[in-house]
C-alpha cells in the first residue's frame, strides 16, 4: 500500500467494542465514535472550567492504575534490534501498510510486526522506538476491530487489574450504548513524548470522515519480549481521547 508520507480520511465503520473505541459530544448532538487507543466510551467535551487533557503529557498525568514491571527478555519472535534510549521524530522508513478491516495499519521490516496470523492479528515489535510507534498504531486498531478485539485485549494489553477488568466486559470491551457507527477514522500521524526502552509514551492522531482530528495518548511497557498497552485499575485508559484542532506538532503516518 501506500509509503509512510501519505495523509488520509477512509477508513471503516468502527466496532461497538474495543480497547481504541470512544465518543466524543460535538455540540449537543453529534456523536463520535473513534479507534484511538486508548479508550472506550466518550467522556464527551470537558465540562465548563475543566481543561482537555494536554497535548504535551502522557497518561501518566490521570491514575494510572498499577503499572506493571517492565520484562528485560529478549524479543518473543526473535526481533533483535534493541535501543533503550533514543526518540523517533520521523515517519518511520520503509513503512508499509495492510489493511486490518477497511483500517491501513502499519508495519516497518525488523521491527514488526514480527507475527502475523491467517485472521489478521499481529504482534511482535523491536525494543526500539519504531517499535514502540509501531505497537501502539497496531495495538489501537486491533483492540477495536469487531473480530480480533478480545485477542488483541489478551496479547497486546499489560497484565494487570486493567486487563482484567477489560477480558470481563467493563472498561474497554464495554458496547457503546449507541451500537455502531458509520463514521469512519485513518491513523493520520503520532507524536512520542518519552522512551527508554522500558516503556514508552505515544500519541496516536487519527482523522475521521466528518473531519474531527482525534488524539489519543498510550503508555507501552516492554512485557514478556512485546511492546503491551497499559491500563488504568479500572480497565480503561488514564487518559481519554480528545479533539484537537489540527495536528500540528505530530509527525504525519498514514497509509490509506
């Protein structure tokens, strides 16, 4: 598919469940539902005197829930690079994108996905900041695919309360009350605010069909030889979506 460089709105109609699903209130009357990973149902706008989340900190900044010991193993499918210090402030190269659904998802050669499975799921990132990015934009379109969501909830999500809460059908895997969606989103881009080979903190940005931009903030740990996606207590992410205006700041990846 397209290289790295490419901007794009297409996309599907996003899933009633997932890890990346949520809905944002424009207005009193329109309703959003997105894939950004890292929450499931809509906050909504914040409250008059409440500020968005920022766009320059992590998750970290909400509860965030026990954050689970990071793993020094090696790869689990054998990805040797590894980089404990270092940002990525490019597109990475050499990008090629597959669609997951009608969603275009990423992956970089030699640093993953390493694994991909007849039913579309991918795992398997280098310990290295590519990695990193490349972990959250799969893990964010994974966990809200209709098919693949509970697997990707098992695989790609840290152990913890979090995840335990999300396998039980709270938190993350809870259905939209609004059921599905015909509004569709694209990965548009990602901004990495921390890294040291033990865990990461990612912005996604996405775009979607009736032109809202979307940000969603992800804390990586590195667990058992993978990048995993970590949860707040109650299985829902410290951090929820929110609007922004345009995405500047945000180096721009997408594929479709």
């Amino acid at each position: 598919m397209a290289d790295s460089g490419n901007e794009g709105t297409g996309g599907h109609p996003l899933a009633s469940r997932g890890f990346v699903l949520s809905s944002v209130v424009i207005g009193t009357v329109v309703v959003l539902a997105v894939i950004v990973v890292v929450t499931t149902l809509a906050r909504g706008e914040p409250e008059e005197g409440q500020a968005a989340p920022s766009s320059e900190t992590g998750s970290a900044s909400a509860d965030p829930g026990s954050v689970p010991s990071a793993g020094g193993d090696a790869s689990v499918c054998g990805l040797d690079e590894v980089e404990m210090t270092g940002m990525l402030s490019t597109a990475p190269e050499g990008t090629q994108w597959e669609l997951v659904g009608a969603v275009a998802v990423p992956s970089v050669e030699g640093a993953g996905p390493g694994r991909i499975e007849e039913n579309g799921f991918r795992d398997c990132f280098a310990r290295t900041p590519t990695g990193a990015v490349l972990a959250a934009a799969n893990a964010s379109i994974l966990t809200g695919d209709p098919t693949l969501g509970e697997q990707a909830i098992e695989r790609l999500i840290a152990d913890g309360p979090g995840k335990d809460v999300a396998l039980e059908g709270g938190g993350i895997a809870a259905e939209s009350p609004g059921g599905e969606s015909d509004i569709s989103v694209q990965l548009a881009g990602f901004r990495m605010i921390s890294y040291d080979g033990e865990r990461a903190n990612i912005q996604l940005a996405y775009n979607s069909s009736i032109g809202l931009e979307m940000v969603t903030p992800m804390d990586l740990v590195w667990e058992d030889g993978d990048w995993k996606a970590v949860l707040a207590d109650n299985g829902e992410p410290a951090v929820p979506a929110y609007p922004v205006p345009d995405l500047a700041g945000f180096v721009r990846w997408a594929g479709a």
